[in-house]
C-alpha cells in the first residue's frame, strides 16, 4: 500500500514544475518564555507568568495559515508557548479544492475531527497491518496511532477544514518522500527501481518532490479536473526538512 503512495508520488514528480514558498516547520516564537514556563513549579506559577492574552491562540493569524493549496496551523510548543509544558498539539488544517497531505508520520497520537466537507484519509500502521481508509464529514472523527504512516485529501471543490488533535506539544512531522529521499541513493534505487531520475541524478530527483511549504499540497490531477483547477497544471516545490 505505501508501496502505491510511491508510484503515485514518483508519478507526480514529472508534473512539478513550479516551486512553491518555503515555510517547513514552526519557528519557536518565545523561547525565553518557554524556558521560563518549564522551570516553574507549578501551573499557577506559569499562569502568573502569562497574560490573559497570551492564554488565547488564534489559528488566523499562524504564519502557515493559507487556503491555497491549504495549511497546517500547528498551536504547539513552538508556536503557543503555554503547551510547552502540556501533553498537547491542536491543528487546524485548512484543505483548499482537492488540497491533500502527503503521508507522514508524527511522534504522538493524532486524532482528526472534521469540520466542514469531506476528507478522505488513509493511514497504515506498521508493517503487515491493513490500510485504514476513512471518509470524514462534519462531526466525524477518526485515530491515526502514534508513528503510523498517514494521508488525506479533500473530496471537495470547496474548502474543507478539519481539526487534529495530538497528545504531545512536541509531536513533529516527517513526511515519508522527503525522508526516502534523503537516503542515498543506491538505497533508494534499490527499493525503487521504477524511479526515473532527473538527470540521473538522485539530488535533482528529490527536488523535484513538492515542499513541505504551509504543509499542505495540491490535490491530484483526477480531482483537480473534476472541479476545473487542472489546466494550470501540477504546482511542485523543493525538498525542505
Ligand atoms: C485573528 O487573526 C486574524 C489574522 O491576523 C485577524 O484578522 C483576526 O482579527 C484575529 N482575530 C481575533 C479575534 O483577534
Ligand atoms: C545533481 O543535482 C544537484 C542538485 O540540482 C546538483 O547540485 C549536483 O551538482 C548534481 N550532480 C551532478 C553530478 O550533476
């Protein structure tokens, strides 16, 4: 099955062309402060430490925050100081017409509800487990365990937003491509032979896989023709970790 996400990906390589902004990850907007929360004793002497103000999160105003193709706004440690000690990660995930997430794996478990729109996920555990296939529509929600390999994408013409929920404030991201791609190549080769490099060249190969960018990509083709978005053509990127 992860196997198919590959030939798909290896696919879609040849149609990315334009490279998109670099964003990536989240940039740790106090760390001063962080510091400061994690050395305190207790929860009441970090909430002298924090302003009303700084105990509300606004997604709008993320810096990923994009509709186009669609974003991952992350309130974690980094960018919401205050779950810097909490066990928690909220992120909105705004998915444009067909915008999708590559598959990727995070360090914690990830439960996603939705909001508006139908999302199509997919998610594999480990090895020899089956691929969980799910349809979410408003109020529905669904489990991607910790560490295992998932990917969506929005049905829709319109724009879809979920929430994901993880039990870390820490949870990161490592989507699967860029991460096989930065493995050497004879490996890569090895495991997939199908792969037609650019140039013969395994470096200008991954480049060629869309960034990570606001953390969302633009949908496939099929889907992108079914609401009249295909003739500007596949939108690609760098390889960013
Ligand atoms: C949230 O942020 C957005 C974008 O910066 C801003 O337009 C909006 O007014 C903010 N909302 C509140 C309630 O502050
Ligand atoms: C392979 O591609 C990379 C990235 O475009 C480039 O820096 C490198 O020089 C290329 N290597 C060869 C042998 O052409």
């Amino acid at each position: 099955m992860l196997l198919s996400g590959f030939v798909g990906l290896a696919t879609i390589i040849f149609f990315s062309m334009v490279p998109t902004p670099v964003k990536a990850v989240d940039q740790t907007v106090d760390p001063n402060l962080v510091s400061k929360l994690k050395m305190a004793a207790t929860m009441n002497d970090r909430l002298h430490m924090l302003t009303d103000q700084q105990l509300l999160y606004n997604f709008s105003s993320n810096p990923m925050f994009s509709w186009a193709p669609g974003s991952v706004c992350n309130a974690n440690a980094a960018t919401w100081p205050v779950l810097s000690t909490v066990r928690a990660t909220v992120a909105q995930l705004n998915l444009g017409p067909c915008a999708m997430l590559a598959p990727h794996i995070h360090r914690a478990n990830n439960i996603v509800v939705a909001v508006s729109g139908s999302t199509h996920t997919y998610m594999v555990q480990e090895n020899g487990a089956r691929m969980v296939e799910q349809i979410l529509t408003p109020g529905m929600m669904t489990i991607f365990p910790l560490a295992s390999v998932h990917s969506m994408y929005n049905m829709g013409c319109a724009n879809n937003q979920l929430y994901s929920f993880l039990d870390d404030s820490d949870p990161g991201t490592l989507n699967i491509a860029q991460a096989f791609f930065m493995m050497p190549k004879d490996i890569g080769m090895q495991v997939m032979p199908f792969i037609n490099l650019k140039a013969s060249n395994w470096t200008a190969t991954a480049q060629q896989v869309p960034g990570v960018g606001t953390g969302s990509q633009e949908g496939f083709e099929a889907c992108r023709r079914r609401c009249g978005l295909a003739e500007t053509g596949y939108s690609g990127g760098h390889v960013v970790n």
